[in-house]
C-alpha cells in the first residue's frame, strides 16, 4: 500500500474542506502530529480510523484506494444511518439518468455548502442533509429540523436553542462553543464530535445517544436524561450535579472525577470498560455523589464497584 498516496489523499480532502490538522485531530482524538505523520506517508491510518476519516472528509472510502474511480464516474455522496449504534456511514450511489439538477433535491440536500452565520431561526425543515457543509455561527433558533443529518459539518458556535432536533444524527461534526437551550432531543444521535466548550442547559434527552465523543468540556445543567446512551464517551471531570438520570447508560463510559452531588438516579447502569479491575474500582471510587437519590438497584449497583456512597441517599 503507497502510504505517501494515501497520506497525499487526506492531505487534499483536509485542505478542501478548509480543516486544519489540529481540527482533524480533534474530531478524531488523535494529536495533529500523527495526523501530520499520515500525511507525509510516515505512518497509515488503520481501516476503522479511514471510515471515519471517509466521514468527516466527505470522501467515498474509493477515495483512498490506488486505483480510483475513473473519472467519467461522478458519486453522489448519499448518507445512510445505521440504528443500532448511531454512526453515519456514506454510501455511493450513481444517478446517470438526470441531466439536471432536481429543485427538490436542492431544497433538502445542503451538502457541501458554505452555509457560515446563516439564518435558520423559526424555519421548519424535516429531513435536511448538511454533509460536509460549513455552518460556522448559523442560527438554528427555534427551528424545527426533524429528521435532518449533520455529518462531518463545522457547526462551531452555532445556535439550537429551542431547536427541535427529534430524530436527527449529527456525527463527526466540529460543535465546539455551541448551544444547546431547551433543546428538543428526541432519538438525537450525537457520535464523534467535538463538543468543547458547547452548553446543553435546561435540555430534556429523552432516548439520546451521546457516544464516542469527549464530553470534558462540556457544560450540563438543569438537565433531564432519560435513556441516554453515554457509552464510550469521556466525562472526566464533568460536573452533573442536581440533574436527573432515568434509564441511563453510562456504560464503558470515562467517569474520574466526575460530579452527581444531589442528582437523582433511577435504573441507571455504570458497566466498566474492561473486566473489573482495581484501576476501574480506583475510578469509581473518584466519582461524588454526595446528596444523591438513588433507586436500590442502582445502589447495590454502584456499591459492588466500589463507589463512596456514604452522603447518597436511597430512594
């Protein structure tokens, strides 16, 4: 396998979507010197780390291969959502049957688009795609986009407070600074994205997935979780106090440090990363919960683990 073409390919996407090598490796939780590494032919990407560069990039995993597509063959890049775990995969998809442009394909299909300090406040739009799009400080407010998908889009300080995001997937997105007040988040899919220093305040997730995704910097307040999925995500030092969890799962979830004073628990499942080990029964014995109400199961739970639950309280 050419390494240096490979490198070169990931090169071109990166500098075409107008991404920095530190943004790439922030998306990816890589440091921007392997990025650089890859792109000088030093080193290759293993095949998991390629799909999800083939995601963030806009890019079919053809992309990459040495033998591409010829040139007389133009994909058009079309999302599909896999449910059972939320990540967006791209699937290519010919249409050499239309010689123009469809309007209504226009007016869902944003993809690609330099959409930065757009105005989307108040607008109802179910089932829109925004791959690969810059959306940098749009203003999402109020707006209904149902059903919509954000997939390797620069969405940095955008603005969904009172936004309805039932049933959307943003994946491999850049969120850093964005907001998220009273949020609608319905069946919302949040999977590998950067979320530094984005707000979720006053929001109720209900059936949520927040996956694979760093969360250390990401403010949590007032909220109500109910069903929500927190596996393989980092919440080290995350302060959740007085929030409530109901049907939680924060399994395979990084928890050192992290803060439940006075929040309240019920059938809430903290399953370690590994086999239980002292490092995990070391970590979990880090976590606060003081003032916290919990339900028996989820006691006997956190208990067997090692967790202080001297200051909890059962419900």
């Amino acid at each position: 396998m050419d390494t240096k073409m490979i490198g070169s390919k990931i090169a071109g996407a990166r500098k075409g979507k107008n991404m920095s090598q530190a943004q790439l490796g922030q998306l990816l939780f890589i440091s921007p010197q392997a990025v650089g590494k890859w792109e000088r032919g030093e080193s290759i990407p293993d095949i998991a780390t390629v799909n999800r560069l083939a995601e963030i990039l806009g890019v079919d995993l053809n992309y990459f291969s040495e033998n591409p597509q010829p040139a007389n063959e133009e994909p058009d890049l079309k999302p599909a959502v896999n449910d059972k775990d939320g990540i967006v995969q791209m699937e290519q998809k010919m249409d050499t049957h239309s010689n123009a442009p469809d309007e209504g394909q226009l007016l869902t299909n944003f993809s690609g688009s330099n959409l930065s300090k757009s105005d989307f406040a108040g607008i109802t739009a179910h089932n829109r795609k925004f791959n690969g799009s810059a959306l940098q400080g749009s203003d999402f407010a109020g707006a209904d986009f149902t059903g919509s998908l954000f997939t390797g889009s620069d969405i940095r300080e955008g603005n969904f407070d009172g936004t309805n995001l039932t049933d959307c997937t943003l994946s491999a997105n850049n969120l850093t600074g964005a907001s998220f007040k009273n949020t609608i988040l319905i069946r919302t899919v949040f999977n590998s994205s950067a979320l530094d220093g984005a707000k979720f305040i006053d929001a109720e997730l209900l059936n949520a997935k927040l996956t694979k995704t760093d969360l250390r910097n990401t403010s949590f307040k007032n909220g109500i979780f109910k069903g929500v999925d927190f596996r393989y995500s980092d919440l080290r030092n995350v302060c959740l106090d007085g929030q409530t969890f109901i049907g939680v799962k924060f399994d395979k979830t990084a928890l050192n440090e992290t803060t439940f004073n006075g929040a309240t628990f019920k059938n809430v499942s903290f399953r370690p990363t590994f086999a239980l080990t002292n490092k995990y029964h070391n970590a979990i014995k880090t976590i606060n919960f003081d003032g916290a109400m919990m339900d028996k199961l989820t006691y006997a739970e956190l208990k067997g683990l090692g967790a202080n639950l001297e200051k909890a309280t059962v419900i």
